[in-house]
C-alpha cells in the first residue's frame, strides 16, 4: 500500500494496479513499464520534479515517450525559467525515489502540471509510488485528485 493508492481508495476513485518485475539495471522507467505491460508508451506518463527560478518546486506530467519542456513548464507555472531538481531533492519533496514517483500522495503538496495530451486518452497510467507499480486512471481523475493543471508541456 502506498500514499497514492490511499489517496485514491479515500476518495473512491475508479483506478486500476498493474505491476511488473523492475529490473534495477533500467533507466528509463516509464519506457520499461509501457514495454513490461505491453501498454501504449503515449498513455503511460511520468512524473518529474522541477526547480523554478524563483526557487519554488513543481512536478511536470508528459508521457514517457517526450521529453519534459523546461520553457513551457516555467510559463505554465509563472516563472520565467525551470530546471530539473536534483534526485535527493526530488526524493524528499515528493516522499518517493525515483522511478516511483507518483503525483498522487507525495509528501509535499507541490503545484502539478499535466500535459494536455492527457485528455486524449480515456485512461493514463502513472507511477503507484514504487517501481514496477503503475495506476490506470481517468485523466479527470487525476487532474481533480491532484488540482493539476493542463499544460502544452510535451517536447518529442
């Protein structure tokens, strides 16, 4: 049981679990989910923990087949630049390590943005809090549980 996972059976939420066997040696986390649960790779999104140049953290939600606009993070959030947070930070913001960074239950409320590509999809999957844990849930789902807000943030 993870914080995501309470977070979404408190509020009762439609979602499902699907997990897999992490490999330690993976690097691209949500690439190795989309291919072990042989899932659409642009309905599987990660999350990524961003510093903004007024020193503010955010988490930017793309799907794991794009990279994260730094840009249009920082616009979306107010702030004229943004950079990606150190691991530890991110770590201790959020409560989870990377790889298994959920946007649902971290630690740390933070602002969220989430690609608008999302909305596409009737359901998207994202980290359950630990690697080789991933939930499928309605894209309104979790924009509601989370108080996301959607963003062009996608760069492929």
């Amino acid at each position: 049981m993870t914080p995501a996972i309470r977070v979404l059976e408190r509020d009762g939420a439609t979602f499902e679990l699907l997990s897999y066997e992490h490999d330690p040696r993976a690097a691209a986390y949500g690439e190795e989910a989309a291919r072990a649960l042989s899932l659409e790779p642009r309905s599987v999104f990660k999350t990524l923990v961003a510093r903004l140049d007024d020193g503010r953290l955010t988490i930017g939600i793309v799907p794991v087949t794009a990279q994260l606009d730094l840009k249009a993070l920082a616009k979306a959030a107010g702030a004229r630049r943004a950079g990606m947070a150190e691991a530890a930070e991110a770590e201790r913001a959020t409560g989870y390590v990377l790889g298994g960074i959920s946007p649902l239950g971290q630690k740390k409320r933070l602002p969220i943005f989430l690609d608008e590509s999302a909305v596409s999809f009737a359901a998207i999957h994202v980290s359950g809090g630990r690697r080789g844990l991933e939930i499928r849930l309605a894209p309104d789902d979790l924009v509601r549980l989370t108080n996301a807000r959607l963003a062009p943030l996608a760069r492929h």
